[in-house]
C-alpha cells in the first residue's frame, strides 16, 4: 500500500493537479480499473433469475 501523500497506483508523489494520483496515466488507469469491474464492494450475491423478472415485470423503475 502507498504511503500516505504518495499516488496510489504507482507510489510516486502526489502531484495537486491529479490529486490522488501524481499524473493523468495513474488517474486513467485508476479510471479503467473501475470501468472493467476490478473495484467492486461486497456484498450478497445476486441470483440473475431474480434480475430477469424484475426486468419483465418493470421493477422498481419509475421510468416505467
């Protein structure tokens, strides 16, 4: 783990401009980490057979 007031992907100093990150790559990279799903919190998981009847009945949606 990085020390504090260091970037976050790679360890270098942190730069103001890119806070928490010392340059736009490690913000990017950051930015495509959770963009394919490699952060994630935990939680139950989510059986897709409940999802699919949501999705049929309207669910919760009010754009429904």
């Amino acid at each position: 783990m990085a020390e504090a007031g260091a970037c976050p992907i790679c360890g270098q100093p942190r730069h103001a401009r890119f806070r928490p990150f010392c340059s736009r790559r490690c913000a990017d990279l950051d930015l495509v980490k959770w963009l394919k799903g490699d952060y994630a919190a935990p939680g139950e998981p989510v059986d897709e057979g409940d999802l699919a009847g949501e999705r049929s009945r309207g669910g919760d949606d009010p754009r429904r």
